[in-house]
C-alpha cells in the first residue's frame, strides 16, 4: 500500500540555474544548482539527476537536506537537470520542470604572482623602503634583462602589498590595503600598471583587526575584496561582479580571534569559488565553509592537521591536482612541509612530508606553480640573502632538481609577494 506521501506538494522546483561560463577549454567544468525547499514536512531530502538528452539522466546525486549543489568535473556541453524530494521510505516525489544549459569550463585559476600571463609564478617583491614593485618573468628564463618595476604604494601609510587579476585579463595586477584609510588600491596589467590609471576603493578597518585579502567570491574569475575583521571573527566582502557596490556586499561570521584562529581562502568544493576557512591554532584544526552550500554552517568541514607549538604555518594549495585545496603546514621547528590530499578525504594515510626550508634562515613560506603544472610547488624566500628556493611538483618535489633565483634585498625592506 502505497504511503500518504503528498507527491504534488513534495515537488522540488528549480529557482536558479547559475552557470559557471568561462574560456572553452578541456578541463572539469561546474553548474551550481538551486530550488525551494518542498513544504512537505515529510521530505527528508533531494535528488539532483541529469544528463546530455532531455529526460534521459544518467548522473543521480542525492544531495541530502541541501536546497543548493554545484555539480563539478562535467565536461563541456549542453545537460538537462531535474529535481525530486524523498521522504523516509524513500518515495519519490514527481521530477521538478527540467531545465537545461550549456555548461563551459572554467579557467585554471591565475598562479599568484603571473605577471607574464604564462601560467607560472614570478618572483615579486615590494620594497617598503620606497614602495616600488620589482618582478622577473618566468617567460623570459627569469633573467634579470626580463626585470620589471613599478613604484606603487607607501609603507608609511601601513600599505599591504598583495596581487590578483581586476581586470580580467588572466595576468596578475598590483594592489594595495592602506591600512591607515582602509582603502584598496590597485594598478592593472592591461594599462601597463599605470599609476594614472589606478582604482581605489574603501573597505575595512584596522583599527577593527581587519585582515585584507583576494579572492574570487562571485565565480567571475575576478578578484573581490574580502576582509576578515579579526575582532569579530567575521568575513566581510566586496565583489567584482556588483562593480564593488558596497549595498551589495557580503558578511558571514566565521572564526574567532581568542581560539589564535587564522584566516585562510581556499577552494574546498572544487567550484572555483572561494571557501572560507580559518586554522585554530589552540588545536591546530581546520573549519570551512563552502560556497557552494551557500556558506552555510551546517556544510561546514573541519579537520585536524598541524600543531601550533611545533611552529606550523598554514597553506591551502592542489596538490594532487583535483581542483581542490589541499590541507598544508610548514613546520618552522624542522623545515618540514607536511599535507594531506582532498583526493584522498584528507585521510592520515594519504599524508606526505617533504624537508625543504630552515627557521634559522628565518625562510619565508609560500605556495607557487613555478613548473605551470598546474600543482602546488614547494617556496621559501630566504630574506638574508633575498634567494627563492622552490621545488616542483614535476619533479616529484626532488631536493636534487631544486631551483633558486636571487631576486630581493631584506636590507631594502622587501617583502615576498606569493598572492
């Protein structure tokens, strides 16, 4: 016999079908779902199916309670998707209206810093002395015949330097957080970083612990102006997308300074949209919220990895080359790189260690793609003799195939720009 499970009112009806477009390319492509949640109180979760021909589906994801999923790894082409609510028995409500689109991959995120537009990091320096950018391009072999400057920012006024793509034109630009006005600044590649040229725009305050960062909140593979405002713990954010419209900006609460959590952006969802993420140094673990559970906290993910006493300094990188941040700490007290692999759930027995670095070189740590791999490469910045180390994940992290190039001076107040 049949239960009294209300099929008509179960239904769950698509509200939004939000494509992720970007240059056609043969890579994993995403599409972000959403619908309104059934008014059934017997509807204890949903199925998400779709496929290449109207009404023949053949991925099935059961997506639990959520009203949100993004679908990741797709290859490029047109799909058709329906909705449908379960109940306890599992009965099955009618198909939600198919709706359908043409999905297209995303671009591979811009290393940071690519000045040259090659897909490789260049070593990028801000000298606070003078507030005078200085780069090599990878492109050119890093010679210093490829040196690059431009004069932008004063240290005087606490500006933070940091680099992103504004302009969209997949090659990195020049920005500032005046941490006296709270004020972003940037220059762009596509105007020749033109300091006539320059943007600004107001968003935080340090007086409030704010921690400036870039990250692409909107899926437009721009960089949006993001804030962590340490005495709250909250993240507060601008997006290129609104033209950085501040009646359009975005809060979650998240973190909490007295637990020595550190503010992180990483990309734990593979959707190419940023994840926030803090590592609690009282516990050495990790929580995040996802962007596409629409940052929700009951999609939260937490995990423990790292340990604060030993010196550990925490990274996000794609390691294994999913699409997804990886879990990593560099550990001060040995030199040691330890992470574990998104691919693998994050499992202990996935963990990997690599010695490369020394605290008594007072060695500064950073994540770049210096093979154009698209992986994570092993840095350090070693500020007595202002020499990059790096090794690459070619090679399969090989002390015996590590590269090194000078280019800074700790003696002129440079500081190492990795994003």
């Amino acid at each position: 016999m049949e239960i009294p499970f209300a099929r008509s009112r179960a239904r769950a009806f698509l509200i939004a079908l939000a494509l992720l477009l970007g240059a056609v390319k043969a890579e994993a492509a995403s599409v972000t779902l959403a619908w309104d949640a059934s008014p059934d109180v017997t509807v204890t979760g949903y199925v998400v199916q779709y496929g290449v021909r109207p009404g023949i589906y053949t991925g099935r994801v059961d997506v639990g309670t959520r009203t949100q999923y993004s679908l990741v790894g797709l290859a490029e082409g047109t799909y058709y998707f329906t909705v449908q609510a379960y109940n306890a028995d599992g009965v099955l409500s009618d198909p939600s209206t198919e709706l359908s689109g043409v999905v297209k991959a995303l671009n591979p995120p811009t290393p940071a810093p690519d000045l040259d537009g090659d897909r490789r990091t260049d070593p990028l320096v801000w000298r606070s002395s003078t507030g005078t950018w200085y780069w090599l391009s990878s492109v050119n072999g890093m010679t210093n015949a490829s040196a690059a400057s431009v004069q932008f920012g004063d240290a005087t006024l606490g500006d933070v330097p940091m680099s992103g793509d504004v302009d969209g034109d997949r090659i990195a630009d020049l920005v500032i957080w005046r941490a006296s006005t709270g004020t972003w600044q940037w220059v762009t590649s596509s105007t020749g970083y033109s300091t006539a040229a320059a943007h600004s725009k107001q968003w935080g305050n340090a007086q409030l612990g704010d921690v400036p960062m870039l990250a692409d909140i909107d899926g437009d593979e721009l960089s949006d102006l993001v804030v962590w405002r340490a005495s709250t713990g909250t993240w507060f954010w601008l997006t290129s997308s609104t033209g950085y419209d501040v009646a359009s900006y975005g809060a979650k609460q998240w973190g909490n300074q007295t637990l020595g959590d550190v503010p992180i952006i990483g990309d734990f969802d593979g959707d190419r949209r940023a994840d926030l993420a803090v590592w609690r140094a009282s516990t050495g673990t990790w929580y995040w919220l996802t962007s596409s559970s629409g940052y929700a906290y009951a999609s939260g993910g937490g995990f423990q990895w790292g340990n604060s006493s030993l010196g550990d300094k925490p990274l996000v990188g794609d390691f294994d080359g999913d699409k997804r941040s990886d879990l990593v700490v560099w550990r001060a007290s040995s030199g040691t790189w330890f992470w574990l692999s998104s691919s693998a759930g994050y499992a202990y027995a996935s963990a990997r260690a690599v010695q490369w670095g020394s605290q008594a070189q007072n060695d500064r740590p950073s994540l770049g793609d210096m093979d154009g791999d698209g992986r994570a490469d092993l840095c350090v910045w070693r500020p007595a003799i202002g020499t990059w180390f790096w090794l690459s994940s070619s090679s399969g992290y090989s002390a015996a195939l590590a590269g090194a190039r000078q280019w800074g001076s700790q003696a002129a107040g440079d500081i190492p720009i990795v994003k």
